[in-house]
C-alpha cells in the first residue's frame, strides 16, 4: 500500500473502526495513529459509533452452562480467591473510609498473625472494622450527564444516609405541555419509576422514591403527564450510580 | 471493575451476569450457531478476566469494552475457518429474525437498542449491507469489493456515509451515541 498520511487516514478510519483493513494495512493506520496521538479522540469516537452495530443484535439467552464453564475456568486459575478477595476488600475499605477505620484494619490484619490466644481480640477488631464501614458516610453526590446538560440543565444525585437519595437540579427546560419529568432508578437493566417533578424557578430538589443502593443508574426522561410505569423517551440526563 | 481487575471472582461473575446476554448475543449473530457463539463468549470472558486491567473508564464503557473483545475474537475465529464462504451464506441468512421476549422490552438497555435500530433503518439498504459485513462477518473492504463487485472507492464510501448517517441520528436528536 502506499505511506501513510493524513489524506490516506481519511480515507480509511472508517474502514479501522469497521475492523475492515487487511492486516497489514491496519498495522501501518496504527503506526499511523500512535505518532498521531490528537488524532485518537476522533477513532475513539467513531469507533463508539461503529460499535452501535453490537447493539442493534436481537438477544439470545446463552446457555445455562456457559456461566459455570467460564466461572470454572477462572477459579482453576486463582484457587486462593477467597483469601484475596477478602484482602481485596479490606485494602478497599482501607482506601475509602476514615482514619479509624484504615487504623482498626491494620491492625485486623497485624492481629492475624499472632494466631490463637488473640484471637478473641481479632474478632473484637473485626466487629469494630465492620461497624466502622457500616455507619452511615456523609452524602455524596453523583453528576448526571446527557442530552439534558446540552441545553444548560445540571443536575447530581445527592445519596443520603443509608440507600436513600435527592436528585438536586438547576436551569431544567420546562417540561412540554402535557409532560413532565420522571426519575428512573436502574437496577439490573430495568428502569423503576422514581418520581415524578416540574421545576419550578432555577433550582429543584425530588426526594428519589426508589433506593438506590445497589442501582446501576439514575435517569430522567421526559413522560406524559402523570408519568409512564416504563421510560417511553430517551433519558435527557443519566448519572451512573455504581461502575 | 476494580474488583475484577484485583481478581474478586465474585465480581467478575456479576460482570458476566450483566453482560454475558449481550455478550452471546453478539457472537451468536456473528457465528451463526450456539456452539460457535458459546466457545467465543467463553474464551472472550476469559480475556477479560486476565486483561481487565487494561480497561480504561474514560475512553468507553464497560459494555463496549467485552462486546469489542467479543467482536474481536469472533473475527478471528471467522476468519480462521476453512469452511467460511458456506458459514458466512449461514450467517448472513440468519440475520436479525428471533423477536425480542416481553421482558425485553421493559429493559433500559432494550430502550438503547430500539434506538439503534431505528438508527440503523435510516440507512440505505446498500450502506447497512456493507457495514454489516464488515461488523458481523468479518470481511475486509477488498473482500467485500470483490463480493459485491464494486470499486474499492464505492465501498469505502458507504462505510463512510453509513457510519455518518448513524452519527447524525443522534445528533439529529441532541443525543450522544450510547458508549
């Protein structure tokens, strides 16, 4: 083929992102692209759009052993998973809550290894560690983002004690005539109706009616008057809840 | 992920509980048949166990990411198959025909799919075919060429307008093309 350059990456980004180029040819686009690293955004991007066609396939329940099958295969290969996902998730409660807490870890982790006669006081740590990550942290808040925040609306979820949540939003376009908002809380794929909001002056405050520990997202479309039990326009703003 | 990139099987076991439908789903329409479909899935899942530390938050979703290494290893397997011409006439026939279940439906991700697909019907018949073959059936832009026998020029110029059209759907909509 000939050199690589701008006008010949024009020409075939759209083939890349397609996964279409011979082997050779897509060797050299990405010699191409990693001396060109400004031109990544615009492969990313249009790979995303590329990618689209994964979704439009129609699902196909896949077989009930394949979950064991692939489960197996990753427990063969890592027979002390048990012992490193406790590690895992104690260096992670480690790295998220306070001082106390990272102080009462340690020294759960010191204790272990004094073996028998301590036991009792590792145990006594280990209630305090689990106390610890259980009381209730100060709220968060989660930035939603979408199509809504193009037209100057921003909003954030807001999560309080325990599982419960606000949805805080500034500057939302009236809904049309007839309309209104709705909240969705994500759970497994499935939208559950949330409540139900007009803004009114610059700001709004909606308790969500869901709990959100545990969702994949929330989302707010625009819906009928009175709502809709499932979403029947695009989400106009989406905050992820949990990666 | 995190948990998944450390290791934690369990988290790596709710990624496939979340994902694994899809998953199948897109090597299924690749392949053509289940045991083809299962054995991508699997050894797909399997590179996401062992790579997911290689997956970055900001340059596409976690979704995308398994389905683009699902994709990846069905191309391969495509492509290594002595029998491709006979499987690929298979798989281009067992284009999109099952309906989705009722359940289906209720689904947010179903919400997105729909949308695809209305996305997708905006697109002349020619320039989905083209798109399609490459996506799903892993053909080159020469192969495809030289199947539909048409300049190298008139291919690449459907995949750029195919893929402009999906784009302008979106942003036609003020929306972002779902990651």
């Amino acid at each position: 083929m000939n050199g690589m350059d701008q006008e010949r990456f024009e020409d075939l980004k759209d083939v890349y992102v397609l996964g279409a180029l011979p082997e050779e040819e897509r060797l050299e686009f990405e010699r191409y692209l990693v001396a060109h690293p400004d031109l990544q955004g615009e492969i990313e991007e249009l790979s995303t759009v590329a990618g689209l066609l994964a979704l439009s396939v129609w699902e196909q329940e896949p077989p009930p052993g394949l979950r064991h099958k692939i489960m197996a295969t990753v427990e063969a290969a890592h027979p002390d998973t048990s012992r490193r996902s406790w590690l895992a998730g104690l260096w992670d409660a480690v790295g998220v809550r306070d001082l106390a807490l990272a102080a009462a870890a340690v020294l759960v982790v010191g204790l272990f290894s004094w073996g028998v006669l301590l036991q009792g006081e590792v145990r006594d740590l280990q209630g305090r560690v689990q106390s610890l990550q259980s009381q209730p942290q100060g709220p968060q808040t989660i930035a939603l983002g979408g199509a809504g925040t193009e037209q100057g609306a921003r909003a954030e979820l807001v999560t309080l004690k325990g599982d419960r949540a606000v949805l805080v939003a500034e500057n939302m376009p009236p809904a049309p005539e007839g309309k209104t908002y709705q909240i969705w809380v994500i759970k497994g794929d499935t939208p559950k109706p949330s409540g139900l909001f007009e803004p009114r002056g610059d700001s709004v405050a909606v308790v969500v009616e869901n709990p959100v520990e545990g969702a994949e997202a929330v989302a707010v479309t625009i819906e009928p008057e009175g709502g809709s039990k499932k979403p029947t326009t695009d989400p106009m703003l989406v905050g992820k809840v949990k990666a | 992920m995190p948990l998944v990139e450390v290791g934690d099987p369990e988290a790596f076991a709710a990624l496939y509980d979340r994902h694994g439908r899809m998953a199948y789903s897109l090597a299924y329409r690749m392949m053509g048949e289940k045991q083809e479909a299962e054995d991508v899935v699997q050894e797909a899942f399997i590179k996401v166990w062992r790579s997911a530390g290689g997956y970055r938050v900001g340059r596409a979703s976690v979704r995308t990411w398994i389905l683009s290494i699902v994709r990846n290893r069905g191309i391969d397997q495509i492509r290594s198959r002595a029998t491709r011409g006979s499987m690929q006439e298979k798989v281009e026939d067992s284009a999109p025909t099952s309906e989705p279940s009722d359940a289906f439906a209720e689904t947010w991700r179903n919400t997105q799919q729909e949308q695809v697909r209305e996305a997708l019907k905006t697109l002349p018949q020619e320039q989905l075919k083209i798109l399609e073959l490459a996506y799903f059936s892993g053909y080159t832009h020469v192969e495809i060429a030289e199947r539909l026998e048409l300049p190298l020029g008139t291919v690449k110029g459907r995949m750029r307008l195919g893929l402009q059209k999906l784009r302008d759907y979106y942003q036609a909509r003020g929306a972002a093309v779902p990651r």
